[in-house]
C-alpha cells in the first residue's frame, strides 16, 4: 500500500509540474537543433520551462521571428541591424559550431582525404566531376580514388549552414563570389538539395559519390565519413573539438555589433576554416514579455549549466565574457 501510494505521489507531481511548466516556441536553424534539444531536456526541470523547437531553417526561423508565430527565431546568419531595427529584434549568440564535409565514397575512411576551399568551390561549380579527378589525385597522394562521379549535396531551404558555407567559398574562391556568392539561398550551379541538415545527412549516407556539408553534430550522429580541410595557415586539419575551438579562440568579439560574427577562415596553425555560432532572434516588444524572459531564463541556464553538454556534441561553448555581454543586452532591452 506504501508504495501504490508513493507512485500515486511521483505521478501527481509529474502532473503538477507538467502543469506549472512554462512552453515557450522556437523555430528556425538546423545546426542548433542538436544542442537546443537537449538543453532544454535538461533544463526543463530546473527552469520549469519546456520547448518546443522547429528545426525548419534559418531563413524559415526569421520569418516566423518577424511575423511573431514563435518565441524566437534561430539564425546561423547574423541578421543585419537594419532588419533588426526594423523588426524590433535583439539578436545574440548561443553556441558556436563547425560546418564539416561529408562524403560517401567505397573504401574511405574518416578523415582519409585532403580537400582545400578551392576544390569544393569547383566541386560545387560542376568544374570537377569525378572523383579521381587530377587535382585530387595530386592533393591526396597513396588514397586510391575512385573513378566515381561527383553527387554534391546541398540544402534545399533557406539555410543558415548555407550561408556560412557559401560565405566561407566567397572568402577563398573569386569565380564563386562572383558567379554564385553568398545568403541562405543561393542558385546552385550543379547538385541536388535535400531539406535541412538532416537530409543533406541521409542524402549523402544514401548517395555513392556524395558530398554534403553538414553541421559536425550531425555528420558524427549519423556516422557520416568527413574530411580533412585546408585552413587558412596552409595546414589540413581534421574536425575535431581542438580545431572547433582554437577557430573560436581567434575571434575578436570588441569588433562587431549586435554580436554579428564572422567565425570563417580565422587564423590559427590549428584552425578549423568553416565555423560559426549560431543565434537566437529575441522581441523587444513581445505581447507577451513573459514569454522573452522565459527564454533569457533557458539560455541564461544554458549559459551555466549546459557547457559539457554542448562540447558532447561538438559545440563550442561561448567566451564568459560574451554570455555576460548577453545578459546585460537582455537586462537592458527585454522588458517583462
């Protein structure tokens, strides 16, 4: 009897809690959806707050943001501040993540080849079209590729992780910026799209000669075979946390406004070239401040609580000095 009476107990607090918990809505970015889901299934109890997150895109995220149809909007692309103005928005960062290359190729291993910024620009061009290609043969010297065509992959919404991918070949390779450029969409000179992180991931697992680019979270969740990259100093480097995080390390946060930063091609003898962080889109005039503050109330928690869940998927947690820079925007611009 004690004990039908003490499951009687934990179920009506569950039900309690349930009932006292705090929804708030989220939409937007691909690459954050890893990390969201899983500091809010940690912060759910401490906070009292539950989430429910979307993860349809970047460019999804900002429209719902500014038609108010969720809490907060996520963006892997730092909105520019004339459209925040416009849209009555705080924008701040989260976390911080590496964009890596997937491949499916018959006898390769992780991490068994070289590829440099250029070549995924020509890759992306339909300038190179097989994967035995010269320039590859030359770039990786004892790795017997195969003669197999090229499937690049890219995403089909409007993306965040595209943008920082595509702004990363801008930085490296004239003919793209010029030809193709950079935003969360682009006109894709060869390819086939595949709809969020999640399907360039499945794409590319299902594709013989597939390349994708994907947020590390998921190219290391779905088993996807990677890439060495060619970074800024010259020197081919894995996508590892070390290299995520010494790619952090480099940015100078004092130099941009609305926490609007570049995190591509930084320097560093073992930088990652592909990052960036990615960032939530907060109202200033919420109906509802209740609803803001709930969630400068999961982030701030975030912010203390949630760095070894972040590094367990491969994101670099913020400089403490940003998170405090934060908190004080959300003190100074979130009313409630």
């Amino acid at each position: 009897m004690k004990l039908a009476s003490s499951a009687i107990a934990v179920a009506l607090a569950a039900i309690s809690f349930g009932a006292q918990a705090q929804q708030i809505t989220g939409a937007g970015s691909s690459f954050a959806a890893p990390i969201y889901g899983k500091w809010a299934e940690a912060a759910s109890a401490p906070t009292g707050i539950k989430l429910n997150y979307q993860s349809i895109g970047s460019g999804a995220g900002i429209n719902q943001i500014n038609n108010r149809t969720v809490d907060f909007g996520a963006s892997d692309m730092p909105v520019k501040a004339d459209d925040l103005k416009a849209h009555n928005l705080l924008q701040f960062p989260t976390a911080i993540g590496g964009v890596v290359m997937a491949v499916n190729l018959p006898g390769i291993e992780a991490n068994q080849i070289k590829l440099t910024g250029e070549i995924l620009a020509e890759i992306y061009l339909g300038k190179i079209t097989k994967w035995n290609d010269p320039k590859l043969v030359e770039l990786n010297h004892g790795v017997n590729l195969p003669n197999l065509a090229i499937a690049p992959v890219y995403r089909a919404d409007g993306s965040g992780t595209t943008f920082v991918f595509t702004d990363y070949l801008s930085m490296i390779d004239p003919n793209w910026k010029t030809a193709v450029g950079s935003s969360t969409s682009v006109k894709w000179p060869v390819g086939n799209g595949a709809k969020g992180s999640e399907g360039v991931a499945a794409t590319v697992h299902q594709v013989k000669g597939g390349i994708g680019y994907v947020e590390s979270a998921y190219a290391f969740q779905n088993h996807l075979v990677t890439t060495q990259l060619r970074n800024k100093a010259g020197n081919f480097v894995t996508p590892t946390m070390e290299a995520f995080s010494a790619a952090a390390s480099s940015a100078d946060w004092s130099a941009v406004q609305n926490f609007a930063i570049d995190l591509n091609d930084e320097p560093g003898a073992a930088s990652w070239p592909i990052e960036s962080a990615t960032f939530v889109l907060l109202p200033t005039d919420a109906k509802e401040p209740a609803q803001s503050k709930a969630v400068t109330k999961l982030f701030d928690w975030s912010f203390s609580n949630g760095n070894k869940i972040a590094t367990d998927l491969l994101y670099v947690p913020l400089p403490v000095a940003v998170q405090n820079a934060i908190r004080a925007a959300w003190a100074a611009q979130i009313k409630g």
